[in-house]
C-alpha cells in the first residue's frame, strides 16, 4: 500500500535543519545531565531497597516522608506507583553501604514500623493481629492458639496445625489476590472459612490502613556490576554493528550508522533524564532492542543507495540517496507507524511496571526513524563531497 505516491522530497536539502534539531536536542540533553541530576538510576545499578506499600485511602506523600524520617529511615524517594486509584506507593531506601545491610525482612520490618506508628497507632492493643499485614504463618498460630473450631482434642498435633495452616492460607491468599488488603471485615465473607474462624478475626483482628506488597533489594557490587554489563551490553553491540555494516557496505556507511546510533542512544537518554524517568535493567533491553530496530531502518536505506548506484550510475550521491529515502519511504512509514503506535499502546495501558521499557521504545522509534534520515545519510555525502574535494586537489 503507498501511503506517499511518487515521493521526490530534497531529504539532504534540509540537512542544515535535521542537523539544527539534532544539535538543539543533544544540547538540551547534555544541559540535563550536568545540571538537572544527570540520569535517575534505579535500583538495579545503585544498590539499595524498594519498599511498595499499599494504602486504603490516598497515601499523603509528605505524611509518609516524615514517618519514615523520624524512625530514622533514610528514604531517597517516596512516590506514588501505578494507576492513582490503586493507593499505592514506592519508597527507595538509601543505597546499601555493604552486602551486611542486605537484610529484606529487616528493612521491610523497620518500614512497616514506622508506617504502623504513624498511620495505625491506637488501632488494637498488643493481643490484635493486623489482618492486612499478618502472614499465613502468623495468622495459622493466633487461630490455633483460639482454636475457634474445637478442634484441638479431636485431631493430631500434626493434623490440627495442618488444619488451621489451611484456614489461613486460604485467608491471606485471598487478601492478596484481590487487593493486597480488606478494606472492611465483610469482604471476609466470601473467603469460604468456617464461620467461627471469621467471627474470631473479626473479634480479635484489626484492618490496618496499609499494607507491605513486596520488598526489593540490591547490593553495590551486585548494582556496579549490572551497571557495567549493562554498558558492555550496548557497546559491544555497537560494535559488532559497525563491523557488520562495514563488511557489508563501506566503512563509512558502518560509521555513519553507528554515529546515528549513538545520537539515538543519547537522545533517548536524554529524554529520560528529562523526565526525570528511572533507569532500570527493562530500559536497558529497551535500549537494546532500539539500537536493533534503528539499524535496521538505515542498512534499508543505505542497501536501497547500494542498489541504486548501479541503477543510476550518471546520477550523482545526493540524487541517489534522496531517490533512495524516497523510495523505501512508504515502507518506513509503514513498519515505524505501525511498532510507534503498538508500543504508545503499551505505554499508555503497559502500566507502571513497563512504563520505563515503553517509553524508552516511544521515544526510540522515533529518534531512530529520524536518524537515518537526517544523520546517517548526510554523513556519508559529506564524507564522499569530502573524498572527492581531495582527490581533485591531489
């Protein structure tokens, strides 16, 4: 399908303009890095601890900070995660000083501490479990501590702990599948548990107003290393491009397709660091599949140009490489249209956990696109105006 019909745009004869846009923006972007706090890297290349929470109500941020300061919790950033309606937050502890701080249990205790003292002093005496917090394990030694069934002198000491281990699986599983915690005592209805079970919670439990999702931690060797591989990872595959490219072409077509691979990279970090957007080990396979897609665009052109060069021998390089962009014009619309609006998808319904990797590939896509157009095509008329500029010197 030809979206353009018989497309003859002077692409180079814009050049001065991509390349002003180009500037600006790499401009822009190495102003942000300086001044702006450079990138926001995530956990997984600084060391340290993620707590989510989840709350009933919508979590008042400030109220947060000062809980978790005055227990002497060193949070570096505490903000709201996922949709707004989910009352759910992020709170990333200071980086990990050593591997001895590594202790999951230990911060996720020391969080939920100071949450409790703050959003849920005077909610139940000592004796009350906090039936949005209580693990399985917890809740299965308060219910047989009560033995709310009668059970304990018709069964084993095996069978009876096996019992009420059941009861409370099933309780907490079905907290944690739903929302993550109970907003009122009569969502337990439809839990299935015998009824003297849910008559004892509701008697002796309390539903606090948040609860602890999952805890992540990484320490600073585990993070130096990952965000040393993760460099590698994108070099080494520049690299191997600029060979490939080489080989197959000119070196000066591989030179050209790195350079514009680089201001791809750089742009979209750029972008990131902007944003103020976390760099995780998703953004960084993001990257990756970015700088696959992007020279994928260019080697279309430049195997376009290749072909061309036999075709229209009496033509000159700027003729053929516009002729060249011209042509492959409606397929490049096509393949980038089309992944542009699947990732936009993904960004805007892709939710919090993808949000980085989607918006990496948004905005990729089109830096990409754009790239082998006004950067990697220029450069190589100007290297061939400059080549031939020297032999007739010679």
């Amino acid at each position: 399908m030809d979206i353009v019909k018989n497309s003859k745009i002077d692409w180079l004869g814009k050049k001065w303009i991509f390349i002003g846009v180009s500037a600006f923006l790499v401009l822009t972007s190495v102003l942000s890095f300086l001044f702006a706090g450079g990138l926001n890297l995530g956990v997984d290349f600084t060391g340290g601890t993620l707590v989510y929470v989840k709350f009933k109500d919508a979590p008042d941020i400030e109220r947060i900070r000062r809980a978790l300061t005055g227990a002497g919790l060193s949070a570096e950033e505490v903000t709201r995660f996922d949709e707004p309606s989910m009352n759910q937050v992020q709170i990333r502890m200071a980086r990990l000083e050593s591997a001895l701080e590594e202790d999951l249990s230990g911060r996720s205790q020391s969080v939920r501490d100071a949450l409790d003292k703050e959003f849920d002093a005077g909610s139940g005496s000592s004796e009350l479990i906090d039936l949005n917090n209580v693990s399985s394990s917890r809740l299965s030694s308060w219910l047989q501590e009560r033995d709310p069934e009668k059970k304990r002198e018709e069964l084993t000491i095996t069978s009876f702990a096996q019992h009420y281990d059941g009861q409370a699986q099933t309780i907490v599983g079905y907290r944690n599948e739903r929302s993550g915690l109970f907003s009122d005592f009569s969502e337990l209805d439809p839990v299935g548990v015998p009824e003297s079970i849910l008559q004892v919670i509701k008697e002796d439990s309390y539903l606090g107003n948040f609860t602890i999702l999952s805890v992540e931690s990484v320490g600073p060797k585990v993070g130096q290393e990952l965000r040393e591989r993760a460099q590698s990872a994108i070099l080494f595959s520049l690299l191997g491009m600029l060979i490939y490219i080489a080989f197959r072409f000119r070196p000066i077509y591989g030179l050209a397709a790195i350079i514009a691979l680089f201001h791809d990279v750089f742009l979209t970090l750029g972008f990131f660091s902007l944003t103020g957007k976390e760099i995780s080990l998703t953004v960084i396979a993001a990257l990756l599949t970015l700088v696959g897609y992007s020279i994928n665009d260019t080697i279309v052109v430049f195997d376009r140009v290749r072909e061309n060069l036999k075709l229209m021998r009496r033509k000159d390089l700027r003729t053929i490489i516009n002729a060249s962009i011209n042509q492959t014009l409606n397929r490049t619309i096509m393949t980038s249209g089309m992944t542009f609006l699947a990732v936009f998808a993904l960004y805007l319904l892709g939710g919090e956990a993808l949000s980085g990797f989607s918006f990496a590939l948004v905005v990729g896509i089109v830096v990409g696109t754009y790239s082998s157009v006004a950067i990697a095509s220029p450069i190589v008329l100007w290297w061939q105006n400059y080549s031939d500029s020297r032999k007739a010197g010679v």
